[in-house]
C-alpha cells in the first residue's frame, strides 16, 4: 500500500503551490484522508482532512482560508492547495488515510492524528520569506 505525496518545492512567502497524493495498492474512497505536516523539532500535526463524501472538512487554524483539501476518488487522488504560504509552513507534507473513519455520508472526518492509520512518504514545502 502505498500513498505517494508530491508538488512540494520551495517558494517564496505569499506564494501558491498543490499537493498531490496518490494512493496504491487500496482505495481509500471510502475513508477519510487528510494532510499531515511535521516541521524540524516538532510533532507532526494534522493540516486538513475531508471526509469520503467531500461533505465535511477540518483545517487546522493557523491555515484556515489559505489551503484548501480536496479528492478525487474515481482517481485514488487526494488535493491539497496551499495559498498565502508563510515561513511557518515550512515543513515536511505527509498524505494520510483513516480506515478507522465513519462511513457515514455525513460522518465528519477524524480530526484527531491518533485516528490516521496509514501514511505515506512526505513531500518538503519550503517557505522562504
């Protein structure tokens, strides 16, 4: 199984970039996904996640209004759309799945790490200000 995360890069502050996740191996259409981040010295945390249906989202605050998640599922593809990056962004992306997650339509997705099960490998977004 594999979830392999890319479009990271370097930029500049006020800049835009898109993150890509591509699952193999499973689908994970029916689950909740979601985007972590960990930075150099920091626990990694969750940035924004969706649910299966695309009814319901969580952002973390500090990106509230800047990113934007999204998916694909007849692709296996997960969207992330970061705008406005800042220095504080920086950091490593990680694309993630919860098969723990409700399947409810309407179920919200898990906003909680602990809850996201699988992993992929990481894509660096770089902020310079």
């Amino acid at each position: 199984v594999q979830l392999q995360a890319s479009g990271g890069g370097l930029v500049q502050a006020g800049d835009s970039l898109r993150l890509s996740c591509i699952t193999r191996g499973r689908t994970f259409s029916s689950y909740a996904m979601g985007w972590g981040r960990q930075a150099p010295g920091k626990e990694r945390e969750l940035v924004a996640v969706i649910s299966w249906s695309s009814n319901s989202t969580y952002y973390l605050d500090s990106v509230k209004g800047r990113f934007t998640i999204s998916r694909n599922n007849a692709r296996n593809a997960l969207y992330l759309d970061m705008n406005s990056l800042q220095p504080e962004d920086t950091a490593v992306y990680y694309c993630a799945a919860s098969t723990r997650s409700d399947g409810r339509y309407t179920a919200p997705p898990p906003n909680t790490i602990g809850e996201y099960n699988y992993w992929g490998q990481g894509t660096q977004v770089t902020v310079s200000s």
